[in-house]
DNA sequence: ACTAGCTTTTACATTTTTTTTACAACTTGT
DNA sequence: ACAAGTTGTAAAAAAAATGTAAAAGCTAGT
C-alpha cells in the first residue's frame, strides 16, 4: 500500500502480471517459483524456471527465440551455440515426466506454450505452421 | 500497537510473529532462545540460533542467502567467504545428533526449513526446486 | 593478559548448473 | 528429391555455487 501524500514513479509501479499459471496439468507459481505437473512438483533450475515462466506467461504466444535469449540470457548471446535448443529439451523432459508436452516449436521464429485442456483428446504439435511476427 | 495518528512505514511493521514454532521433531522458543530436538535440548550459540530462528520462522519459504546474511551478519558481509555455509554446516550438524535433516539448499538461491512430519516416511531432500527471480 | 568458546577466513573438494561442441534429424522452398 | 537453413540430442567441458576441515582471529569473563 502507497501512504498518503507519497507519490511513486510510474516505473516502479509492478506490472499487473498473475501471480500464477493454471491448467489442468500444470500450475506455475510465478513469485515463489514453483511449477507443478499434474501435482508433481518440478525440480527446475533458475533457467529452466525463467524459460518455463515467460513461456507460460505468453501462453499461446509465439516467444521469438530472440526475445527469449535477450530477457534470459542477456543481450549478447552467440546465435551459433544451441544453449537456448538445450535448455527448451531439458525443460519439456522433466514436464513430460509427468505430464503431456506443452512447449511446441515454431519453427524459424521461436517457441509457443499451449495451454493443456484435459478435455481434449491429445495436443497435436507435430507440426506448425509458420508464422509472421512483428518486429 | 500505533498511537492514533501516527504513521508507519509498510516495511518497519513488525510481523505477528509467533512466540514458538513446533514440530513433530522440533521445537523452538524464539524468546527464549532455546531449541529442543526429540526433546534434547540444542546448545547452539546465538549466531547458530538466529539462523535456525530466521529459517524457521519463515518455514517453507526459501530464504535468500543474501537476506540472512543482511539480518544476521548485517548489511556488510563479503560474498566470498564461506561463513553463511560454515553455520549452517554446524547448524545442520546439531540438529542431525539428535533428529532429521530439515534445512535444505535451494541451489543459488539460499535454504529452506521444512517442518518434519512424522508420518511422512523421509524428507527427500536430494534436490529442490529453483527459483526464479521476476524481471 | 590469559583462556575458552565463538566466529570468520582460507583453501580445496564436491556438487550442480550452464555452455559448448559435434553431429543427427527435421523443415521448407525449389 | 535436393539444398540450405533450423532445430534436436548427447556428451563433454566449463563455470558457478555449495560443502568441508582446519587454522586464525575475536571477545567476554576472569
């Protein structure tokens, strides 16, 4: 809470982002940095953790690996190593530990994390069409 | 209480903070200072104590090491010495002659107190979950 | 000033995470 | 089907963080 007569900078006022991801396998806790599949609690580490939230909190969002590699690895950050590739394989094998895949590649531009709907049959990511994204 | 009138910062409000904290193996008096395991009682020095103090008050959450070197060693405190882990070793080491392991590592982050439970069969505590830090 | 107990430092060992590398497999446009 | 470009994978190397033992430094009480 602000007290009266103070004032804040604009800046510093927290986006409105939610406290917490929810499906029906997947919960993700975004302040105390949790994930839960289908209650199972994952072991991540710190990248896999960040890789997992921005990903879910655009969920249904292509995240272009550029922005990916920019917010998680900083500004610089060689294309020609597969750190990002890594990383994304890792985190989808320990969500499939106990769950179903929820992370598809688009291919040439970067990664999409499908909301999980146990009502539908199965997620088909075979494959995806290609899309344009906004500079 | 606050006098009428007056104000006070968010941050200097001092927590409702329990008088003691208790468990199936452990039990702490944080005014007394005093701690017992399986009903031994701990000879912990003050710096051991206010480790366990400050870890278990906030049972459950992970506490970053940089928080408890702030509340306990102050606001200095070189990051390259290992005195945090040396305390904790020791901490650790006491609580385990008389009962289990209940202070975990959260690798980069800093440690975590978990209440025993009895029935629980074992605390696996191989590897913890990582948390993220919000950009 | 001396001692006993507590705390910090130091120097490595160990563990865990992250990055790199080399290559395989896959997409897409032609 | 081919070529060019992109992504997936496994294993190894590198980096980062934590654990440990021993010694040195402090401090309160005498």
């Amino acid at each position: 809470m602000i007290p009266k007569g103070e004032t804040m900078a604009i800046e510093t006022i927290p986006a409105p982002m939610k406290q917490l991801y929810r499906d029906d396998q997947l919960e993700i806790d975004f302040v105390r940095g949790q994930a839960l599949v289908q209650g199972n609690q994952l072991v991540l580490t710190r990248k896999e953790f960040e890789l997992l939230a921005m990903l879910a909190a655009n969920e249904g969002e292509i995240v272009p690996r550029e922005v990916l590699m920019k917010r998680i690895w900083g500004y610089s950050m060689e294309i020609r190593t597969r750190t990002l590739d890594v990383h994304v394989r890792r985190l989808r094998r320990k969500i499939m530990e106990f769950g179903q895949p929820c992370i598809e590649t688009v291919f040439g531009v970067g990664y999409r994390f499908q909301r999980y709907r146990a009502d539908r049959q199965r997620q088909s990511f075979s494959s995806v069409a290609c899309v344009a994204v906004p500079a």
